[in-house]
C-alpha cells in the first residue's frame, strides 16, 4: 500500500523509462530536494556547515566521481586523493589568473582537467586490471601529491608551500575566503551536487553506462559484443576524473579556504572515499550519498558520545572510530556486498508486499 506499483500505467517508452517511473519514488526525491533547498537554509548555522554539511556533499561528489570508475566500471582506483589535489590547485592558479570568468565555470574547468589528468593516468587499465591497476592508481596518487609540493608553480612560489582561496562572488554574492556568507556557500555546493548526481544518473542508465557495466561484468566477452575496452574504460576514468576534480575544487576553495598537499590529499583521503563507496553500495548513486552520509556523521557522533558524554580520551575515541570503520567494511563485503543501497532497495521490496506476509 505504501509502495506499490500497481495501477501506475505508461502509455508510452519516455514515460517507462523516466528517471523515476515510480511515483512514490518521485515524491521522496521532490521531497529531499525541497527539505535540502527550503528547509535546511533556515536551520542553518556555522556549526552544522562546516562540520556536517559541506563535508557530506563534496565527499559525497568525491564518492559519486569514484563509484563511476570502480562501482559502474569496475576499474579498482587509490588515487583519488591525488586527483582531488589536481582539481584544488587548477581551481587555485584559475583563480588568481582568470578570476573574472566565475566560480562555476572555474569549478567545472577545474573538473575538466582533472579528467584530461585522469584519462593519462587511466591509460595503464588498457593492460593491467585488478591489484595492479591499483598499484598504478596508487602510484599516481604519491606523484601528484609529491609534485604539487615540490614545484613551486603550482602554489604561486609561497613560503609555506599553502594555497589559499582567495574571495569569488556568485551573483554579487560572496562564496569563497574568509568573508563568504554560509547561505551562499551552502546553496552554491548543494546546487552543484543536485545537478551532477542527476547527470550521473542519465549517463549510468544510457549507452555509456551499460557498456561501463559490461566491462566491469566480463571485459572479454563484452568486447565480443562490440563494447570498445578503449573508449570504454578511459571514459570511466575521464568521467570519474572530472567528478573528483570539482569535489577537489570544492573543498579547497569552499569548505576549507586553504590545503597544503601532504595533508590535505594525501592517502587517506583516497581510502576514506573508497570506504565510503563500499559501505554504501558498489555501483549506485544513492550509495555514493549513504556512504558519505555514513562517514561522515558517524565520527562525529562518537566523538560526543564517547568524548563529551562518556568522558572517553580523544585519542582512544578515534582508535574505536577507525575500529568500527574496518569492522563494518569487512562485514558489507562479507553479509551484503552492495552496501545501504541495498539494504534500502530490500525495505522497498518489502514495502510492496506489506501488510502481506512475505
């Protein structure tokens, strides 16, 4: 009764196939657009920017970026961090070099060429595959990070190595530097993510996607049915790139104003996002969200309960943190390998058999 499909008729293929033929599914996306867009902004305070929302989307792009490579494709990466720092810095030098050509454009060139970056660093998926290709995605990620560290170019020859975001405006507003108004900022980040995610969703379902798809299921055999591995694979790695690039971009210029490399993308950063895909679901959108979700609220909540509530050391706090982490990885890859994603898409199944036994 809650869930149901019965009696929802197409009469044509554009409406079978719409984003969201079910209604109930319709509603809820209407709904978290109009709680994210309306209602969020009048509750909103630094506390909650900072801490929570601003991190939940721009890993989530981050993660939506890396779940198009690995989750769609199939193609295993370590180098996200690296590639996170591409789009900091090409957000950076365009920044201070063409300032008066706007922030979303600056965003989505920063985007662009992380993905020509990306797209280089894919070429060794067109022979290796696995651990190996890891082993090279990994071997990206010290190269970028050590590079924008070491020439000075790239962060304008300044004594601390730093790079700092200097203040944009959008719509006579101001987004980045140390005088942003936290509407804006939010509203800016929030917009950017709503539109991508959508876009992430049309490819995963068109042509482009399946035949990610086919590569990551059997690559031999879908080369037999015409799937190129070539046009294939490095779209992956471009697509993926240029998602990863914004989210860089953003948090660099947005969320934390100012990154220096070693700290800011260094590997962690490439293991947190692919933490975050595999609790959240392999393959989906939504769990590129959940996962994100889930990392991101998850520390923090134990922080209060352990350290504020319980009176628990901070240091022992983030060892339970890092333990609970590692212990629901292994127990999604074990139990239910497509992560909350899937777990929703049960309760849905569910949902429409209920009040019925199953």
């Amino acid at each position: 009764m809650i869930y149901r499909e019965t009696g929802q008729f197409k009469a044509n293929y554009q409406d079978d196939q719409a984003l969201f033929p079910i209604d109930q599914d319709r509603y809820v996306i209407y709904g978290v657009l109009a709680i994210t867009f309306v209602v969020v902004p009048y509750l909103l305070n630094e506390y909650w920017l900072n801490a929570i929302l601003l991190p939940f989307l721009i890993y989530a792009l981050a993660a939506l970026g890396l779940n198009i490579l690995t989750g769609y494709c199939g193609q295993l990466s370590l180098g996200t961090g690296g590639f996170m720092a591409v789009g900091a810095y090409s957000m950076y030098k365009m920044m201070v070099a063409i300032p008066e050509i706007g922030i979303i454009p600056l965003v989505i060139l920063s985007g662009l060429i992380t993905a020509a970056v990306g797209t280089l660093f894919g070429l060794p998926s067109l022979r290796i595959k696995g651990f190996y290709l890891a082993v090279a995605t990994l071997a990206a990620q010290f190269f970028l990070v050590w590079m924008f560290n070491k020439v000075g170019w790239f962060f304008n020859y300044s004594a601390t190595g730093m790079i700092t975001s200097p203040p944009m405006t959008l719509f006579g507003v101001t987004v980045t530097g140390p005088e942003a108004s936290m509407y804006a900022k939010y509203l800016f980040v929030a917009g950017l993510v709503a539109v991508f995610a959508l876009a992430a969703k049309n490819i995963a379902r068109g042509r482009i996607g399946r035949n990610w798809m086919a590569i990551r299921d059997m690559d031999i055999a879908a080369e037999l049915i015409g799937v190129r591995p070539l046009i294939a694979k490095l779209s992956a790695f471009a697509v993926s790139s240029f998602y990863v690039g914004m989210a860089g971009a953003l948090y660099f210029a947005v969320w934390l104003g100012s990154a220096e490399p070693t700290e800011a993308f260094d590997i962690n950063q490439s293991f947190l996002v692919l933490f975050m895909i595999i609790i959240g679901g392999l393959g989906s959108v939504l769990g590129s969200f959940l996962g994100a979700a889930f990392l991101v609220i998850m520390p923090i909540t134990l922080k209060n309960l352990l350290v504020d509530g319980l009176g628990t050391e901070s240091a022992l706090a983030e060892h339970i943190n890092i333990i609970i982490i590692g212990v629901l990885i292994i127990g999604f890859l074990i139990v239910e390998p497509h992560g909350l994603a899937r777990l929703w898409r049960i309760a849905k199944e569910k949902l429409r058999l209920w009040p019925f036994p199953y």
